[in-house]
C-alpha cells in the first residue's frame, strides 16, 4: 500500500505545473556564455559572438506550439518597450517539429520582440543546455550569464534591468 501511495505522490507531483524560478538546469549563472553559430530561417549562419561580449542579450529557446512560449510573450514585448536596444533581443527556434514557413507564419501573426533564429542543427541548444522551450537566458554586457529561467510565469525584469543599465 505504501508503495501505491508513493508512486501516485510522483506521478501527481509530476503532473502538476512548477513555477517558474531560477533553475540548475541549463548553463549556469555567472559562467561565460557560450558564442555559438546558428542558422537565421533563410539557412545562413548567425554567429551569437556577434553579440556576446558586445552588449547585454536575452535568448529565448521557444517553438510555435509552446504554450510557456505564448505566455511569455507579453512580458517579453514589455521588457523590449522597457530597455529597448540596449538589449539585444534574439528568439531560439528549437526547430522540433517546425519548418521556416511555420516558423515564419508565427513571426508574422505574433510580432515576438526578437529577432528570430532557427536552431536547426541544435548548436545553441547544447551550448546552452537548454532543458525546454520557454527558456530564457540573460548574458550581461561582459558576456557572463546573469539569469536563466523557465515557464511562461518567470521574473526575469529585474535581471534585465541590471544588464541594461550597465
């Protein structure tokens, strides 16, 4: 019986929706973020050190079917108008179940407040750990990781702000 009980706590607790907090997975705060290339949506090669170690950039690994993704879309739109361009805002496709046209649909339908590239050959995704979409991770002006976070409900103004302001 104890076993039963145990086994449906796990699979409840495994069911139930997780806040969005600070997390351990995926690259770590205060480590260097990694300068990886990844494809725009026309195949052609962005280099992210472009912008690493230039200015402060939030990434965000998201899909067009990420629910998480949809529900940070307003507080991402929010962030742009709030720090504008000192932030270079840049949206990692993970390209699971996508294709450019869907990819590009979306961009069109939805107006996100990054430019959007197109994780193909997922060389960002492992650099970075990225354990899901809704992923978000904030590089610092000198290029060292000042949060990361995951879900649709994360607190990542303040850490922007910080970044922005330096």
């Amino acid at each position: 019986m104890r076993i039963a009980w145990s086994l449906a706590l796990v699979l409840l607790a495994a069911l139930l929706p997780r806040p969005a907090v600070a997390q351990e997975d995926g690259v770590a705060v205060g480590s260097r973020a990694p300068r990886v290339t990844v494809h725009d949506l026309d195949g052609k090669p962005v280099d992210l050190g472009l912008y690493i170690g230039t200015k402060p950039v939030l990434l965000e690994w998201w899909a067009t079917w990420c629910e998480q993704c949809e529900l940070l879309l307003p507080r991402l739109q929010a962030a742009r108008e709030e720090v504008g361009d000192a932030v270079e805002f840049i949206g990692v496709n993970v390209a699971v179940n996508q294709s450019p046209e869907r990819v590009r649909r979306y961009l069109q339908e939805r107006a996100p407040p990054f430019q959007a590239l197109y994780d193909d050959q997922g060389a960002s995704t492992r650099a970075y750990r990225a354990p899901s979409t809704s992923y978000i991770v904030i590089v610092d002006r000198a290029g060292k990781i000042a949060y990361t976070g995951v879900g649709g409900d994360q607190q990542f103004s303040e850490a922007l702000r910080r970044v922005a302001a330096q």
